[in-house]
C-alpha cells in the first residue's frame, strides 16, 4: 500500500474510533485507535529518519520510500500526535 493508502486507512480507523468512544464503547475505541498508529507508524514524514532507516542507510541498505506527499503532512502529524 501506498502512503497515502495507509494514511485514508489510519483516518478510517480513527473515525470508527471516535464513534465508539462516544458510544462510550471504551475497549472497541482503543482497538480502532490503535489500529489507526498501526497504519502510519511506517510512513514517514518528509526530511525525517528514524533509527532503522539510518541504520540501514549507514550499511547501504535501500528501502521503500515510504514519505508522505507534502499536502498530506499535517494529517499524518495529527494522527501520530494524537
């Protein structure tokens, strides 16, 4: 899947999220929040690396670049602030 893929999935999950809690359905909330970090913990912001990508860019190691787009970026910030 595609940044961007992961990202519309990561809000999906978070907006069934926010249905439960209003529901006041605590434990099916947590499981779609967690869901929703789930989907964007492997994309990237642009300009950041992380330990493992720096690691294996020190051995020469290439991997998928998986950045967002720039229009993207305060979604993808939001969803891993929150």
């Amino acid at each position: 899947q595609t940044p961007s893929e992961l990202l519309a999935a990561a809000q999906n999950f978070k907006q069934q999220g926010n249905a439960f809690f209003k529901e006041g359905n605590y434990p099916k909330a947590l499981f779609q929040y967690h869901q929703a970090l789930n989907f964007v913990k492997p994309v990237g912001i642009p300009g950041e690396v992380d330990a493992a990508t720096s690691q294996a860019q020190a051995l020469g190691v290439k991997g998928k670049d998986m950045s967002i787009p720039a229009e993207q970026l305060v979604e993808l910030r939001d969803l891993k602030a929150a």
